[in-house]
C-alpha cells in the first residue's frame, strides 16, 4: 500500500512529544506489529518527531 493512495490530512494521531490529540501524520507508513496488528507510522507535521497509531490506513 502507498500512502499517495490516501487522504494524508486525514490521518492524524496522538504526539506524545507535545501530549496534543489529532496531530496530521506526515509521510505514513503501513506497518505491523510483533502481534500481527496493523499499525501507521509516521512524523508529526508540526514538531517532526515520530508519531505512531494503532489501526490501518484508511
């Protein structure tokens, strides 16, 4: 799956960095845990560290 396939400003999470909900992902990558579940990581769009959801791309 690419992410080009998707609405990018719809993919948000959860930034620890700065504990703010519904932060945009930038450059989201499907992936899966040790425990088979999917998963979207990427880098927060306003202060650049890495974010992490649990859940597939939509």
């Amino acid at each position: 799956m690419d992410a080009e396939e998707f609405d990018v400003a719809a993919i948000t999470g959860y930034c620890v960095y700065e504990k703010k909900k519904n932060r945009e992902i930038k450059n989201p990558k499907q992936i899966k845990l040790k425990n088979g579940r999917p998963a979207v990581k990427g880098t927060c769009a306003s202060c650049g560290k890495t974010i992490f959801r649990i859940g597939k791309l939509k």
